[in-house]
C-alpha cells in the first residue's frame, strides 16, 4: 500500500505479533507517551511531491476525444 505524504514529520510504530515495536530499519526514534518508542519519518518538500499532493485533488480530464473529433474534421475537410 502506497500513501502521499504532505512534507512534515511523522511518528509510528508497528504491530508485530500483537506487540507494538519501533521500525527496526529507521533511522531515528522518539519517546512515546507509552513508554515505548515511535519510529520517525521526515518527509521533505520537493517540487515532485508538491505536484502529487496538489495532482491528487484535481479532477481528470479526457481530451483523447476532443482531439480525436478535431482530427476527423480535418481529415474530413481534406477529403474533400
């Protein structure tokens, strides 16, 4: 499963065998109110990301038709 993230920073952990533990390939935890550990994740700006974040709330657009009618009416009108 692939999530977008906005940039920020996250914490979480994982549940393994009913257990909650810290990812064991990350490279930098925290404290949690628990008494355990969190997993950190820092995820940067780039102009990339930026343009999924913002992509991901338009809405999609055909043109494959428009463009497709525009041919025939020129192809069309050479015919004749």
């Amino acid at each position: 499963m692939e999530t977008a993230l906005t940039p920020g920073t996250y914490e979480y952990c994982l549940v393994v065998d009913g257990q909650w533990m810290p990812d064991p390939s990350a490279s930098e935890t925290v404290p949690n109110p628990f008494g355990g550990r969190n997993s950190v994740l820092k995820v940067a700006c780039s102009p990339e990301a930026t343009h999924r974040a913002e992509a991901a709330n338009q809405p999609l657009k055909n043109t494959s038709n428009q463009k497709t009618q525009k041919y025939e009416q020129t192809n069309t009108s050479n015919q004749q």
